[in-house]
C-alpha cells in the first residue's frame, strides 16, 4: 500500500524531477538509483559480496559517521539556547536541563554521542590495523583517518568547556597546561588557544568558536576525502585484491579528439578490476538496506542512553577551588596518568610519538601480508608492537580512571579513599 | 613556452618563478602571518597583577589564602611574605597541608614546603614568591607580576 503510494508519487512529474529513477525494477535501474543521487553516489553501483559481511568491518567507520551527523544535528539544536559567556553558559546548561522541552534529552544525546564517537573511532582505527588494511594503496587514507582521530579528540575537548562547570573548567585548566610543556613554543600555543593566561571569557570563547564552526567544519571536508579514498583506492581491502600499480599513460596513447570516454583514462584499481562479476552484489538495496540497519541501531542506543542517563553538570566553574582529585577527559586519562610522574614525558614526548608512530605507520610497514585478514598470521611483529601500545593505553586509562583518588594517590575502586576537605 | 628561443624561454621562466610565485607565497604567508597575530589579544581583561589586601594586623599567623589573587600571604611574626598558590605542574590551586607547614597540590599531588620548594610529586618548579608592599593608607599590596627570592619579607 505505502510502497504503492510512494511508486506513484516517483511517477508524477514533480517527483521524476527530484528522484530520476524512481523505485528500480531492474539491474539497470539499480545502478542508475546508486549513480544518480548525490546521497548514494557516494558508494559504487555494485559492492563486493565482502563488503555487506558484518565480520569484515564490523560497521565501525559507519557508525562513526552517524554518530557525527548525529552530533551535528543536536549540536545545533543545543546552540539555539546556549550562550557562550562565562556568566551565562552554566545558565543555560539548567535552562536546557529543567525549563527547554527536549533540552536534556538532547544534551544527553550530544554527550553520550560524543563520547562513543571517541570510541567508535579508536575502535575504527583498530579494526583497520588489525586487517592491515592500511596497507599500498590505502596508506595515505590511513593518515587521514588519524587527523581525523585527531579532530574527534580536539571537538570533544572544546566541547568539554562549555558547560562552564567545575567539570568543564578544572578539566580544560588542566589539558590546556599540559600543552604549555611542549618546548619553545608551548607557552605561546597555550597563550593563543586560550586568549590569555587563565581560563576565562576569552578562552570559553575561543573554544566555543573552535567547536561549532572550525573543527567541525575541517571534520566534515576531512570525512568526505576519507569516504572518497576509500572507493578510489579499491573499495574495503580483501585478500588476494589485485596488487596497486600506478599506470602512466603515454600521453600520445590517448585519442587526440575529445571524444574519448571517461574509462579510456581511468586505469589502475577499481573496485570492478579483476574481479568476477558473481562476487558483486548492487549496491541498492543489499548495502543501502544494511546501513539504514545500522542507522537505526545506533539512533536506538542512543536515545536509551539519553533518557536513561544523564550528562554530567557539576557546580559551577570556581577557579580556586580544584575538585580533589582533578581529572582531564577520560580519553586523556592515560596521558594524565603518565603526567603525573611526568609532565613532559606525558604531555608532550609520548602523545607526540603515538601521532609520529600513527601517521609513519602505513610508510613503514610495506610488506603485502594479511591485507583484509583479521590477526594475520603473517604480520605477527607489528601485531604483537600495536596491541602491546593499545593494551599499555587502555591500561593507565584505566588506572587513571579508577585506580587514582584524591590527591591523586592510589586508591581501589570499591574503596575510594577520603580525604577531609582543607582551608 | 617550448616554442621559445632558449634565451627567452629563461627569462620569462625566471620572472614567472619570482615574481609570479614569489608574490602569491608573499601574499599568502602575510596573509596567513596576520591571521595568526590577529589571534593574539592585545587587551587581556583579567585579574590586576597587583592586589591591595587589608591591613597587617587583620591577617592571623601562618599562610591565608587569598581567593581572588589565588596566592597566599604567609605571616610569621611582624613579617609578611606572599606566595602563589597556582600549582607550576599543571596549574590547579594548591591547598595548604593539615599539618600547616607547607602546601600540596589534588590534581596530582605535588608537594611544597614552607618555602615552596618542591618536595615531592611532579611539579617541576617551586611555587614562585611574590613581591609584598605597604600602601601609603597602611595596606598590604602584592605584586604577582614581581617574583622574589622565598627569603625575603616585608617587615611591618
């Protein structure tokens, strides 16, 4: 019934003139849906059958990707009643909280959005190590997807002023002088990123314009180079994929009219290079019909975690009075953790060779083993050098998180210690 | 340009590179220098580094803090000294120790004496002392842009 409705609008003029194609009925038509559209076009008209196995990506990058658009979505709903200003800003969290229709469970979203977008994208990034999937020709996707890690961390910890409570303050106050260590011009950076030597309007400010306009902007042209890569360099990395080569065209070669077709250029991989064409499935509606799956899922979550729990709002910020103990974002923990034995060490020399160590990663490794393979037998060396990193990580995370009390001295979680409040 | 005579062919190279390139790379890094400037404010509307406090007599032996300047003014006897209390490791608000000889920092526990020296924890330097002196109507006033040696006082 509502798909035969739905078919006779596509009939219509009006409708013809918005989707071309309509509903497809045949291959052709299903092709022509995935080409025609702006939205879908994004994705080949036919995918590897690889491609739609949950096993081989696990849907981590697409449910980054939603979780963006999500954060997009409520973000700017949250701006219309949010007011950067350090008088106001707290205000207006409780206005959101107790007063807006909507407004905590939309803050809600945000924040829990947020941080399982930290997640989902490490997640990624672990997926795509672990299937050496950043392996020629898919190297220099790889060091975009690490700016991009890179962007997440830097939206998040923008983000995490706003609420100007004693949360959002302490955390940035933090953060923001771990970053005065880096040598020679770290006081300047710090200086600059702030707006002065405190955190105060200016640096609200700054970081409130960082968050809705600069990051998230530089995030989405980034996501839409990383999207486009991946269907250049030849589509989800499988085995046996036919090697890269990077043909060069005598340019006497090419027809000296311009009556040539695009194919007559376009050489090298391509998602339909030697591959049998019963290993391809249409894109519409196999992998179309998956995604609006995981769309749906992920916003289902979402909305559990948002009504269920709420985000955070402590007192309001009060700069001279640290909470005991004062603690960066949990994806910082780690860092924090290292800080405390070492300022530089922790701030500067390590977070410095992760990003060194991630983005030479692709360059270094150049032996074709295990691409697609999940724990390739092949590649134990850099397996065994990334888990150890990753599990070191999670590690004092977790000691960071848990394990540290006021004073930052060592507690058990099921045994905080307590300390009497002092002056 | 490859129908050029060579003579030609380089002298136009040579101002194409120099000129052509040379002022779009000019207009570019100046433009991109500016921005950055622009981003460096030349007003900062912050606390004032100097801070007029009450009288001598109003403050109570050993370290009060002052909220406001986040320092403390430590008395011993008829003598005053002011020192920050702005953790140097990563710039929380040091609290004073029960025992009341010293200061430590929550955020991650850095320990200072009663001379600020670092005795303990990651902080990499002492908290600085400041620079304490007597208003003409009998007030104390510290300098925060003025840092002095732990061992020297104002004596009332």
């Amino acid at each position: 019934m509502l798909k035969k409705l739905w078919a006779q609008l596509l009939g219509t003029r009006i409708g013809r003139s918005v989707f071309r194609v309509g509903l497809p009925a045949s291959n052709l038509q299903r092709a022509q849906v995935a080409i025609s559209s702006f939205l879908l076009h994004m994705q080949p008209a036919k995918v590897h059958q690889r491609t739609l196995k949950f096993s081989t990506t696990l849907g981590l990058g697409l449910i980054t990707l939603y979780l963006f658009f999500i954060l997009i979505i409520t973000g700017v709903l949250l701006m219309f009643y949010y007011v950067p200003s350090t008088d106001l800003a707290y205000q207006s969290m409780k206005d959101l909280e107790f007063v807006v229709t909507a407004g905590m469970v939309l803050r809600n979203m945000h924040r829990w959005a947020a941080h399982l977008m930290v997640i989902f994208v490490m997640l990624h990034m672990c997926r795509v190590f672990y299937t050496g999937a950043y392996k020629q020709p898919r190297e220099f996707n790889w060091v975009i997807g690490v700016i991009l890690f890179i962007l997440t961390l830097a939206l998040s910890f923008t983000g995490y002023l706003l609420p100007w409570d004693q949360l959002a303050f302490w955390a940035i106050t933090v953060g923001s002088s771990i970053a005065g260590y880096a040598p020679i011009v770290g006081e300047k950076i710090k200086f600059i990123l702030l707006g002065g030597h405190t955190v105060g309007q200016a640096a609200l400010l700054r970081f409130y314009v960082l968050h809705v306009v600069l990051l998230p902007g530089a995030a989405l042209v980034l996501i839409g180079i990383h999207l486009w890569r991946v269907r250049k360099d030849g589509g989800l990395a499988r085995p046996g994929e036919p090697a890269f080569t990077q043909e060069e065209l005598p340019a006497t070669a090419l027809p000296t009219t311009k009556s040539y077709g695009l194919m007559e250029l376009a050489h090298g991989t391509t998602p339909a290079v030697g591959v049998e064409p019963d290993d391809e499935v249409f894109t519409w509606p196999n992998l179309i019909f998956r995604e609006i799956l995981v769309f749906m899922l992920v916003v289902v979550l979402l909305l559990v975690l948002a009504i269920f729990w709420n985000a955070p709002l402590e007192e309001f910020a009060n700069p001279v009075h640290p909470p005991n103990p004062a603690k960066a974002p949990w994806y910082f923990l780690g860092l924090q953790e290292l800080v405390s034995y070492s300022a530089l060490w922790g701030g500067v020399i390590v977070p410095a060779l992760i990003v060194v160590a991630l983005v030479a990663l692709p360059y270094l490794d150049r032996r074709r083993a295990g691409i697609g393979v999940w724990f390739s037998r092949e590649r134990k060396v850099a397996l065994s050098i990334f888990s150890i990193c990753l599990v070191t990580m999670i590690v004092l995370t977790i000691i960071g998180s848990v394990f540290r009390g006021p004073n930052w001295s060592f507690q058990v979680p099921w045994k905080p210690n307590i300390v009497a409040e002092e002056r | 340009m490859n129908s050029m005579s060579g003579a030609n062919s380089n002298r136009r190279d040579f101002f194409q590179l120099v000129l052509g390139w040379g002022a779009a790379l000019f207009a570019f890094c100046a433009s991109l220098a500016g921005a950055a400037r622009f981003m460096i404010p030349n007003v900062l509307y912050e606390p004032n580094q100097r801070c007029k406090l009450l009288k001598p007599e109003e403050y109570e032996e050993g370290a009060t803090f002052i909220a406001e300047s986040r320092l403390f003014l430590v008395r011993k006897g008829n003598t005053f000294r002011a020192v920050s209390g702005v953790c140097t490791h990563l710039g929380c608000t040091v609290l004073r120790n029960s025992k009341g000889n010293g200061f430590h920092c929550p955020c991650h526990g850095s320990q200072f004496n009663e001379n600020a020296v670092v005795t303990g924890g990651p902080a990499p330097r002492p908290l600085p002392w400041y620079l304490v002196e007597l208003s003409r109507d009998g007030r104390l006033v510290v300098n925060a842009a003025h840092v002095v040696a732990a061992d020297k006082y104002l004596v009332v």
